[in-house]
C-alpha cells in the first residue's frame, strides 16, 4: 500500500520558539551547570561561531534595461572553472491543465540543435572540446539551463546558452525520440514509490492548483506536445524579467554583463514578473489524505506533510532546523519515542524529514516506509514528535541543527 497524508498541525505553537531558538547563544561559561556536551567534543558539539564559514565572496547583480538581472559571484580560489546557469521563472506551476508537461519537454528538447549549431552532435562537439559539462533540469517553479567550464570559456558558454535558448530549432526526429524518452521516464518514476508520494502529496496539499501537477505531465499531454507548443512556451515564459544569468568562479562581472547584453537579444520584455504571475493565483493548502492500494507491495510508503513556508518567509530557517532536528532521530534520541522506535528496529524500515519551499508556500514533514502493521503507531508518534519539537526540544538538539544548516549553507 502507498499512502499519502497531509493533515493540519498546530504549526503557530513550533514557529514562535522555533524563532526564539534560532537566535540561540550558548552561555555555558555563565552556567553554574554547564552542558557538558557543549563544552566538549561528543555526538552533540558545541554551538560556535559559524561567521567564518558564511564569508563568502560578495554577490554582485546587474539588471540590464530589458530587465534581464545578471548575478555574478568570483571566487578568489577558483582560478580555472566557473559555473553558468540560466535560471528562468517557468515550471509545472505556470502551465495549464492541456499544457502541463510543457517546460520539462522544452529541457529536454533543448541541446537537439539551433539554428547556428544545426544538429546535436556539433553542439556536443563544441561542448566536449571545452572539456565542459552541460545539463538542465526543470522543478515546480524553475528551469535551470547550466555548464560547467573553464575560466576561459565563459564567453563561449554563455553564447552557447543563449543560443539554445533564443534560437532552438526542434528538428521533428528529435522530437519523435524525446516523446518516447519522456514516456519511458514517466514508467521509471511510477515504480519509484518516493515520486509518486510526493507527487500525491502536491496534489492534495494543493488541490485545483498548478502547483499540484506533475513536472512531467500526463500522457497524453506528451504524446501531443508539438514545436508550435515549444515556440509558444518559450515567447510565453522565457521573458528578461523572469530571467537570471549567473556565473561563479573565475569570472569577472563587468565582462559577463558585456557579454550577456551582447548574447541575449532575442527574449521577449514583457514586464509581468513571475511574483505577480504568482500574486494572481496564489497556490492554497488544503488538509486532506490520499491511500493508494496496492497489496502487493510489503510496505507501506507513508508521508505526512504541514503548510510550510516559501523562500523568502523568516519561518524557512526554523523549518530547516526542525528537519535537521528530526534527520538525526535514528541516533537514537533519548529524549523521543518516535527516534526511540526507530532504533528498535521494529516502527520504520527507514524515515527522512523534508522541507520544500516555493515562493508563495511550502511543505514541510516526514517520509517513511513501513510495515503494514506499523502505521497507526507511526502516525501517532510523528504527531507526538511535533509536540516535542514546540515544547521541549533541548539545548543540544538545537546546537547540533543549526550546525548542519550552517554547514549546509557554507558548502553550497
């Protein structure tokens, strides 16, 4: 049986302390009974000074008069390579009911060719004789066109880009071979079970929403995608305000604004920005459940899922430490009945917290897979976990987790 829950919670009892937490500073030289686990090195460290790990070199933008915005970021140790991304503001989310599928067709169809590098195989040519590495992926909200290359060629990777982009040709071959390609990916993803919960999952937290379908869109959807849609998504979608051309490494910023002003000419400047494309259909959460029933399947693949936050709330980063918090249960927490179940071996074959963060909302909870037998339990101790989590979480939980989101954020 796979299953998928999404109930509400009393999420306004975590948040508030969860902020309190956050801004957290251990005085144990203070403390007349000073953790002992804060001043020595043990499984729970102490809580240090992170400012170290977050120095990173400044960011630095520049927002072109079409409203394109360049971001760039240098790294003084990185002499050679550098990263180029394109990050454009259309996904699953942007799409209708007849057209959902869409964006994650474009991404595939976008290295078959353009009309300066007719075919695949010059433009795989050119990219491997850089000794480069190009590659895309689509999300909900995001396409993210990128290469990896030496320092030197972020001229050329950037031309590449834009080309792929602006002047895509979409030979009917390649789109006969991408349609069989996306359909036996869709087989692929129905047999992983974690897919399907949290796609059942979207669709119920997210019920008659955009944000509820699938990337890839359904069958027939793919089967009757044709060029004309491809051409209209990208004058649709693919507009300078909804874009973002990014460079880190060896890179100089006033070179790569030149070089993007001189590249990316082709893109429509219609000034509607993806926050109020967003504003005008905001996604709403719904608590419900969904069960899907397959009793030939030995366990049961089980998430619970909470109104979360978007990216830009102040509530994300307490929610980044619950997950931590919740990440390291199988230690084997004293302090939890559900981590206490979890080490026995006998509640979760295995279990991860996630939290997922759109621009308007977001998802927030627990994925398990389980026997059976063990769901009612397991349901009720995840709930008694959260109630933990609002009233007594302790000291050293908290030093533990924000070392992993600090550590988390410096490794990026």
């Amino acid at each position: 049986m796979a299953a998928a829950a999404i109930t509400r919670s009393k999420r306004g009892l975590a948040l508030p302390y969860l902020r309190r937490l956050l801004h957290y500073a251990p005085a144990a030289a203070a403390s007349p009974t000073p953790n002992r686990f804060l001043r020595h090195a043990s499984p729970v460290p102490r809580d240090p000074d992170h400012t170290p790990f977050l120095r990173l070199p400044a960011a630095r933008v520049t927002t072109l008069p079409t409203g394109l915005r360049v971001v760039t970021q240098a790294y003084p140790a990185a002499t050679r390579v550098a990263s180029v991304g394109v990050w454009v503001d259309a996904g699953s989310r942007f799409e209708l009911p007849g057209t959902n599928g869409t964006a994650h067709f474009l991404e595939h169809m976008a290295f078959k060719g353009t009309t300066r590098r007719p075919n695949a195989a010059a433009l795989e040519v050119e990219i491997e004789n850089m000794g480069a590495r190009l590659n895309a992926y689509t999300s909900r909200e995001q396409t993210t066109y990128f290469a990896d290359v030496q320092g030197r060629d972020v001229p050329v990777a950037l031309d590449v880009l834009s080309d792929i982009l602006q002047y895509p040709c979409f030979p009917a071959n390649a789109l006969r071979r991408e349609r069989g390609v996306i359909l036996r990916e869709m087989e692929e993803v129905e047999g992983m079970m974690d897919e399907v919960i949290f796609d059942h999952l979207h669709a119920a937290a997210f019920q008659g929403h955009p944000l509820g379908d699938t990337i890839l869109g359904p069958e027939e959807n793919i089967r009757s995608i044709s060029k004309k849609d491809l051409e209209q998504y990208i004058t649709t979608h693919y507009t300078c305000p909804r874009m973002v051309v990014s460079a880190a490494g060896a890179v100089n910023h006033d070179e790569v604004v030149d070089q993007v002003r001189d590249f990316f000419t082709g893109f429509s400047t219609d000034p509607t920005t993806v926050d109020q494309l967003v504003e005008a259909n905001p996604a709403v959460f719904t608590g419900s459940e969904v069960r899907v029933e397959k009793p030939e399947m030995p366990l049961t693949h089980f998430a619970v899922a909470f109104k979360g936050s978007s990216w830009a709330d102040p509530s994300s980063i307490p929610l980044m430490l619950i997950c931590c918090i919740r990440l390291i249960l199988s230690i084997g927490n004293a302090r939890s009945a559900l981590a206490r179940g979890i080490s026995n071996g006998n509640l979760a074959e295995s279990m991860i917290a996630f939290n997922t963060n759109y621009r308007d909302i977001g998802l927030f909870g627990i994925y398990a897979i389980a026997q059976p037998e063990s769901l009612y339990e397991l349901s009720q101790l995840i709930m008694q976990e959260f109630r933990r989590l609002a009233f007594e979480v302790s000291e050293t939980e908290v030093a533990r987790a924000r070392n992993q989101v600090a550590y988390s954020f410096s490794s990026c």
